[in-house]
C-alpha cells in the first residue's frame, strides 16, 4: 500500500520561493509559495486566458485556502479578457476551502467580467481582507490507487466531521469519497488528493486525479445492470456535485448539507 501522507492545515504554507506556473510570450503566472498571492504580469488578451486559467488552478488544486491574485503588473488588451478570474473563481467555488481575490487596480466597480469576484484596487487591501476572513480548517491525505485507499478516505471524513461537529454529515460523506475514490482506483489508477472543509454546517469534498476522463452520469441504472451506480449514489447525497478539468487531470467534487439528509 502507497504512504498515506495527512494534513491539518489551517493555512497554506510553501517552500518560500515563487515557482513560474505557466507562461507565453506576452503573459507569465508566478506563484509565491510562502504564501497565498499569485501574480499575473505582462499583457493578457483571450488567446493567453486558457493559460492563466491553468495556472491559477494548478495553485488553488496544490495547496488549500485562497488565492489572492496580484494583476497589479499585468495589462489587459482585450477587457473580455478579465473575465477568466471570473471564471476560475466559478469554478472552485464548492472545491473544500479554496477561492480568488483580485487586486486589480485596473478593474472598475460593477464590471460585468469580473460577476462576485472580490476585487480590491491594491494588494495591501486584498492581503488585509484576506487576513480578517476565518482561517479554514481543511484536511488532506495523499492516497495511491490501491483497494485500501476508500477504508483511509472513509476514516479522514469521520475524523472531520467529529472535529467540526458536523454528526449528520458523517455518514453521507463516508459514501460520497468512497465512491470517488473507487472510481480513481477503478478508471484512473493514478494517484490523488482527498479533501475535505466545512462551510458553516456543510461539508465541502473533493478528490483530484491525474486522469483527464470526466465522470460520465447517465442517471438511474437499470436494476439489471451491475456496476455503474458510484455517481448515482453521490448525486443521492449530495447537494450539488461536479468535475473540474484541471491541467494534468481532473477535481471530483460535492457538497453535503444535513437538511437533506433523513432523520436519524
């Protein structure tokens, strides 16, 4: 069995040196590893917004909490262009204890592209909202795609809940990472990442891959066939659920809320 690596965190930590994430002619992504800011440099248009997507959720899959994302030295030829922060932040708004801030001196109030995405004109003030939002607590363990792997995904989802006071979310978890990690272990066979935060008195999950085959979710099975009813039982209990193409694979993700779960 692979080495089950886990993780408490209540803020993200680095190796203290920035790592260049991706990069074009015109556009790079730098990520400071000691900490939460990610800065985009250089002139954006839409041919380099497929790029910055990828960058910013390379950061937001590697490590858990938000993003501050520094525009402070990037210009943006076309203004349609902004909306992929928009988008990123769309995009990871149900992934466990994870979102974007901008510090965008460019951006105006009220602009369209950017929808409900934070926006602060300087850094200084993105840090500092940051810093007076409550830390999150998250857990992670790295898991390989071996049989074991649901039995330790299963354990670190009771452990949260017991720490979280989340009793009723428990057992709707356990059956949730189960069947996402079995569909690692039986279709993707790579490793991955199990994570898990509360959100008031929901339960936020996901699980990242190294396969880029999404889930497919035909609905009820037949009662004849065998198999297949892995993404059925989490749309059973799940509020609301979904797969996120990431660069080298993808992010399964749900979220379990107790008002729609039976009565004990």
């Amino acid at each position: 069995m692979g080495r089950t690596e886990r993780t408490d965190a209540r803020a993200a930590t680095g190796r203290h040196h920035e790592t260049i994430l991706r990069t074009d002619l015109r556009c790079l992504v730098e990520a400071d590893e000691s900490g939460p800011v990610v800065r985009v440099t250089g002139v954006l248009d839409r041919s380099g917004t497929a790029a910055v997507r990828d960058a910013l959720l390379d950061v937001l899959c590697a490590r858990p909490g938000p993003v501050v994302a520094d525009l402070t030295g990037l210009r943006i030829a076309d203004p349609a262009a902004r909306a992929v922060f928009a988008d990123v932040d769309r995009e990871v708004a149900d992934w466990p204890a994870a979102g974007l801030l901008l510090s965008d001196p460019g951006a105006t109030a009220g602009d369209p592209a950017l929808g409900r995405t934070p926006v602060w004109p300087s850094l200084d003030g993105a840090l500092a909202a940051l810093a007076e939002s409550p830390m999150a607590a998250v857990l992670n363990a790295e898991l390989a795609p071996v049989l074991g792997a649901a039995r330790e995904a299963r354990e670190l989802v009771a452990d949260g809940c017991r720490r979280w006071g989340l009793p009723a979310l428990a057992e709707p978890g356990t059956i949730a990472v189960t069947e996402m990690v079995n569909n690692v272990v039986a279709h993707a066979r790579t490793p991955m990442t199990v994570r898990l935060a509360p959100d008031g008195d929901q339960l936020h999950l996901a699980v990242r891959d190294r396969s880029t085959r999404q889930p497919a979710f035909a609905g009820l099975a037949p009662p004849t066939s065998t198999g297949g009813r892995g993404l059925l039982l989490i749309d059973t209990v799940a509020r609301r659920w979904g797969s996120t193409p990431v660069p080298d694979g993808k992010v399964v993700w749900c979220v379990l809320d107790p008002a729609d779960q039976p009565p004990a």
